[in-house]
C-alpha cells in the first residue's frame, strides 16, 4: 500500500486532481501550466519532474511530467493512480509519423499501443497482451480534437524501449518501421503501452495524445523549442478532455 509522499512525488493528499496531463517534458508541464490554468501551484518538484495543480474552464486539473520511456511513466503513472487518487492520465507528446497521410503537427490519438517492451511480463499473463485506451477518453479526445478545429488520427501507435537502436544509421534499421507501418501503425513513441498498462491493472482511464514532431520517412522534424512550447492543439484538447470528465 502506497502512502505520501511516494518515493517519486512529493505532494499531499489532495494536491492533484482527478485528471492529470502527462508531458514527457518538465519544461512542458511548466508552459501548460503558466499558460492555460488558472493559479497554478507547483504540486510537485522531485528530480526536477515539475507537477502542478490549478484551474481549467473551473475544473481543478494537474499536470506534470513523466520524463523518458515506459520505465519513467510506468512509475509516476502507479503512485498516481494508487497514491493520489489519479483517475484519468492523459500523455500529451511528441511521435514520429510512419504513414504518408499524416503530417507534421497532426495529432495521433493511441486507440492501441503496440510495444517491443518487456513491461507486460511483471503481470504475469499467458501470450501477449493489447494495451488499449481508455474507450471514454478516446471518445471525449475526438470531440474536442473535433471542436478546436485540429487535423487529427486515431489508431495503433508504437511504444518502443529504444530510441538510439543498433541499426541507426543503416537502411535495414527502417525494416521494423516499414513492418509497422505495414500493419497501419500510424507513429512511434516511448511512453503509451506502459500507462495503458497501469491503467488496465488499476481499474483506471488512460489516453495518449501526441503531435507529429518529425515524419521517419520523409525526415522532416520540428525543433526542440517547438516541440516544448508549440503544441497548443494537443493541449487544448487534452484539457477539454478533462473537462468532459467532470461533466
């Protein structure tokens, strides 16, 4: 039984709300923050994973950051789901596309997550497992991608453990993208499967929403700066999501 402070985040009881946004990007967590809700607080600022809580359209909403990979989200998605009383994760990040219709900036919403990762095996499970959102989410997620006029896909996404794989750099490195892409994987990520997971396990909602950050076909990519401060679609949405979930 968890209790607070957990080993990771330092809040109390009570300091988040019912729906966190969770940026890879502390740096993200901070802009989303100052920029769209209503006096925030810094909830949370462990190993420099900034968390806040404050106010969106009157709904009490959090948000703060899950660094890196599966690993990284997998253990702040737990403590808030069995420490604070999290119901609903929403991952909003960046993903490279893998499919020619998709663009730069288009939002990917995770109907699935398709993994290489290991992180199933700790449940135990005969065969594999299908790690899927949240069906309330994803639904209130096409609503509001809807609403503020976003360009958006919903459908299958990759959760991979490896960024920098042995094949870089070579053309057989884009075999195990065209293998996906083949299947209609629409982009690749590091976060999704592991919180869809968790949420599975605990009884929980989870969503992730990226924005196409760079295309792996074509090349084409977005700065980092653009990456921490231009995504203000997906956030958008991603609030009115929250918003739908107290309605």
């Amino acid at each position: 039984m968890l209790t607070t402070p957990t080993p990771h985040i330092s809040a109390k009881p009570g300091d988040f709300g019912k729906t966190v946004l969770m940026p890879g990007d502390p740096l993200r967590s901070k802009f989303i923050a100052e920029n769209f809700l209503e006096n925030p607080v810094l909830v949370n600022n462990v190993r420099g994973v900034q968390g806040y809580t404050g106010y969106y359209k009157g709904v009490k909403v959090s948000v703060m950051a899950s660094g890196m990979g599966m690993p990284a989200i997998g253990i702040y998605s737990h403590e808030l789901y069995n420490a604070y009383g999290v119901e609903n994760i929403i991952r909003v990040g960046s993903a490279g596309a893998i499919q020619e219709h998709i663009n730069l900036y288009d939002l990917v919403i995770g109907q699935g997550a398709c993994t290489d990762s290991n992180f199933a095996s700790q449940f135990h499970l005969p065969g594999t497992f299908a790690p899927i959102a949240s069906f309330e989410l994803l639904s209130a997620a096409v609503e509001a991608a809807k609403a503020n006029g976003a360009i958006y896909h919903v459908g299958n996404i990759n959760s991979s453990d490896v960024f920098y794989g042995d094949h870089t750099g070579v053309p057989e490195g884009l075999d195990s993208v065209y293998a996906l892409k083949k299947m209609g994987v629409l982009a690749l990520e590091m976060e999704a499967a592991a919180l869809y997971m968790n949420a599975a396990r605990y009884g929980k909602r989870a969503l992730c929403i990226c924005t196409v950050s760079d295309h792996i076909l074509t090349g084409q990519e977005t700065t980092s700066e653009e990456r921490q401060t231009a995504f203000t679609t997906m956030m958008k949405v991603a609030l009115d999501v929250a918003v739908a979930m107290e309605n």
